[in-house]
C-alpha cells in the first residue's frame, strides 16, 4: 500500500532550488531542476549532513560535507566517499501541490 502526501507547493520550490520536508520525521529535499520537481532522501548516506546545504550542478546534487554527487535522475552516489544511492521518491504536481508517493509505514532511507 502507498499513500500520496501533500509536501508543498509548486512555488516554494522555484527552478534551480531546493526545500527541505519533513514526512514522518524524515527529511526529504524537493528539487526543481529544469521544471521537473524531485523527492529524494534529505540525508547524505556517507555521514549525517542535510543534502538542502549542497548545491545543484549540471544533473547532480553535491553534498557540502564530502562532496559526493548524486545523480538527480537516479540517487545513484556519483563521487566517493559516498556509495550508498539516495532514496528516491515519486512526486506528482496536482493543482500547484507536490505529491510524494511514499509506502506505508516508515519512509525509505539509506544509511
């Protein structure tokens, strides 16, 4: 079973920008890249830093800590130190609201 959560709206996350949610206690950045909003796991999976601080270049999110990359399209770690992908969430933008499609239960992370 999945559940679909209201976690903003369109606007907040304007292109080339991220947002930090929280579902459940968890941490989730938003990102509009190219006009296509992305859920993902908020939390670097090498070592506890908040992906929100990094920055977006080209296809890929940087962690500020170590500087792993992460594909924006797939989670996959790009860059070490980090090797662990990021949870990756489907999103759906119903009426200038971002949808994410999460299970039920805990939210997927990797650690």
């Amino acid at each position: 079973m999945t559940r679909l959560v209201d976690v903003a709206g369109v606007a907040e996350v304007p292109l080339g920008t991220m947002l930090m949610v929280q579902v459940d206690g968890a941490d989730i950045v938003l990102i509009n890249h190219e006009g296509t909003i992305r859920a993902m796991q908020g939390i670097c999976p090498h070592e506890y830093f908040e992906l929100d601080k990094g920055f977006i270049t080209g296809d890929s999110i940087t962690c500020a800590l170590h500087l792993s990359r992460f594909d924006l399209a797939t989670g996959e770690a790009l860059d070490p130190p980090a090797e662990l992908p990021l949870a990756m969430y489907p999103v759906t933008v119903v009426e200038g609201r971002v949808l994410i499609e999460l299970p039920e239960g805990a939210v997927p992370v990797n650690e």
